[in-house]
C-alpha cells in the first residue's frame, strides 16, 4: 500500500519531529470521527473510549487532517508509547478500540 496507508483497521503511530515525547496517531478508522475520545494507556496497550456524558476526566480531541482523504490525527505525549503501524483489536467494538503495541 505504500507510505500513506488506507487500510482503516490500522493505527500509524509516529514522533513529532519537534517533541520527543509526543506522538501523532493517525488513521482512517470510523471510530475516530467521534471529535472527543478518552484514552488510557499502558505498558503494552492503548485503548480508546467514547466519553460517557457524565464523564469526569480528561478527553482528547481527534483532528480531521487536511489532505481531504479521510484521515483522522490524534497527538498523545506518553514516553511508553512507540512508533509503527499497529492493528486494531478484533475485541475492539463500537464503545471503545484497542491496539495492543508491544509483543511479549
């Protein structure tokens, strides 16, 4: 598929070039035209969550990017996380989407 991938059950994670700790998630998944997400991270996981409406806490703001070919950006700073091109868990559904990064 080459450098700008359009398989929408994947996550592109890539360092921003200003800041070492922060990353630009991009992908064409649907999941990620809700415009608020929240999102937890751990040591070999990302999940994301729709916020509830009683959600108290912190939400991240997906970005639609300008190229006019559906995709969407999400920016994180987290020192754990790393960059690669990342399948979407096929446990993920339409409340919440998982990428697992590390492999044991």
């Amino acid at each position: 598929m080459g450098r700008h991938e359009t398989d929408p059950n994947h996550i592109n994670i890539c360092q921003d070039k200003q800041k070492t700790n922060k990353f630009i998630l991009s992908t064409k998944n649907d999941f990620f035209k809700n415009k608020e997400l929240v999102v937890k991270i751990d040591d070999e996981s990302i999940v994301f969550k729709i916020p509830t409406l009683d959600w108290v806490g912190r939400i991240h703001r997906t970005v639609k990017h300008n190229n006019g070919r559906g995709w969407r950006n999400l920016y994180l700073c987290d020192e754990r996380l790393i960059t690669g091109r990342f399948e979407i868990d096929e446990d993920s559904n339409e409340d919440q989407l998982v990428i697992y990064y590390r492999e044991e």
